[in-house]
C-alpha cells in the first residue's frame, strides 16, 4: 500500500514537483506521515514543538487557505516517534480552488516521503447520541461534493487501459486495519469517541432541515466540506488515511437554527483535546 505507482508519482511530479523544489530549498526533514487540521484544529497540536516551519507563502503558487480558523504553514513535528508534516489549515473547494489545487497537500506529503495520512475535520452532526465537541472516526465517506476527484488526469502517464474512472466494488478509502488499531489506543486513552460515515458536500453553506432529514436518511453521521477528495487522493497515491470528524453543531431535522462559522471554531475549542488524541493514536498505530 505504501509504493507509490510509477504512473502515478510521474504525475504527481508533473503537477506538483514546483511545490517539492520549492519547499527543499526552505527544508531538508524527512517525514513519514502527513496530518492536515480542519477548522479550528490547529490548537490541538500546539504542544507539539516544530522542528522546521515552512509558510505556504514562500512556496511559489502553494495553495494558501483563506478560511478563518484556517492557517497556512507546513510544521515538521514528532508525534509519537513518527516524523509529520502539520499542515495547519486547508484550501476547500468553495473558496474558488480547484480540484488540483485542493489537493496540493496530500501531493506534496506524498513526494516528501509520507506513508500514511491523518485527516481531521469539523463537522455538523446528524446522529441523535452526537454532542458537539464529540468526535467520530470516519468508518467510510459518501462524496456528494458535485467534483469528485477527476481521475483523468491522474492516468496521463499510466499505462494504455488504465482506468481511473472507477473504483473497484468494495474498494475502501479509509484504511479499515488502521481504525481497528486505533480503537484499543483511543480505549486505553479513556477518550470517548463515536464512529460513522462522513458526508462531504461542496458548501459553504450550513445544511437547511430538509437537507439534514436527506443526509442523514442516506446513510450519514457527519456532515462537512472537506476530506472524502484528500482521502481518495492519498489512497490512489498508495497512503494509508485515517480520518476523524469533530462535531461542532447539529444538524436540525424540524426547524431552522442558527449556525455560524464562529459556532464551529468555539466547539472546536471544546473538542481539539480529544482530537489531540486521535491523532496521537493513530501516529502510534500507523
């Protein structure tokens, strides 16, 4: 799982290889894992002291988030003895960046060396045991975000009859043997946390009561604007992920409610030390 295919690193490198050079000339750290925080997250690996820091700003082109709660540097930290690359915010779709650019982070990760993927989010809830500043480990994800990841671009270089247009019938995104050994770590932690699948929707908006009785009436648990595209990116690029959701509001099924941005970055608050943990756990496990 973790050999990048040759197809598959020649495009990365065509697409983002600017990004690597640029980013060698500020840093030399070798990394194994790459950790991206959602809204509001940052906070949960402040304690974690960096080793380097890059700032996206000072490499040409790097897609730089626009979304308060949302920052824009690279820090190489330790967590629990394996090298990661934090990045402290992302680039979501609604804010004009394209797929490509979207996914810069999982790309450049993956050229700098990294194996394995830990994605963290901030999501609306829709199970009725879910409180926010709970969090919930991704099991699966329903991608409804209108721009799934265009695979033909990631075939450029492949092989004749390579098909990246459709997944194989079971395939999984999230690493199932992963989130099975970061259940016991999570146990021993005394960290409460629930489990369910992650409903990824373009945004920005906040879901109406209607939405809410469809999303979770398919299947849904979570629901935000990120992480089912960086997920699928980095297991096609041959990385494991883990994926855990921090629940900042729920969803209404009956009447309208007033959510805000600021609703989301003050349960993030609430949430960021169990979601300290997750991330813990899931670098000890990978």
């Amino acid at each position: 799982m973790h050999t990048i295919p040759a197809h598959i690193h020649s495009t990365l490198e065509q697409h983002y290889g600017a990004f690597l050079k640029a980013f060698r000339q500020k840093s030399t750290a070798e990394i194994e894992g790459v950790v991206i925080s959602g809204s509001g997250l940052n906070q949960a690996l402040e304690h974690y002291p960096a080793s380097e820091v890059v700032h996206a700003h000072d490499i040409a082109g790097f897609p730089s988030p626009t979304v308060q709660g949302h920052s824009s540097s690279i820090r190489i930290i330790t967590i629990e003895g394996k090298h990661v690359a934090h990045f402290t915010g992302r680039c979501h779709l609604y804010e004009g960046w394209t797929m490509q650019e979207s996914l810069a982070q999982i790309a450049l990760g993956r050229l700098l060396g990294a194996r394995f993927a830990v994605i963290t989010n901030s999501a609306g809830g829709m199970f009725h045991t879910y409180t926010p500043g709970d969090i919930m480990l991704i099991e699966d994800t329903l991608n409804l975000m209108s721009r799934p990841v265009q695979r033909a671009w990631l075939s450029e270089n492949a092989p004749e009859k390579h098909d990246y247009s459709r997944r194989a019938s079971g395939e999984t995104i999230i690493s199932q043997s992963w989130r099975k050994r970061i259940i016991p770590e999570l146990a021993a932690r005394s960290v409460p946390f629930h489990q369910g699948t992650y409903v990824a929707v373009t945004g920005p908006t906040f879901e109406t009561p209607a939405e809410a009785r469809m999303y979770r009436y398919l299947g849904g648990q979570a629901i935000g604007m990120s992480t089912a595209h960086e997920a699928e990116f980095a297991n096609l690029c041959g990385m494991s992920v883990a994926a855990c959701s921090m629940i900042t509001n729920m969803l209404p099924e009956s009447a309208a409610v007033t959510v805000s941005h600021d609703t989301v970055l003050s349960s993030a608050s609430v949430g960021a030390p169990r979601v300290a943990e997750f991330i813990a756990a899931a670098c000890k496990t990978a």
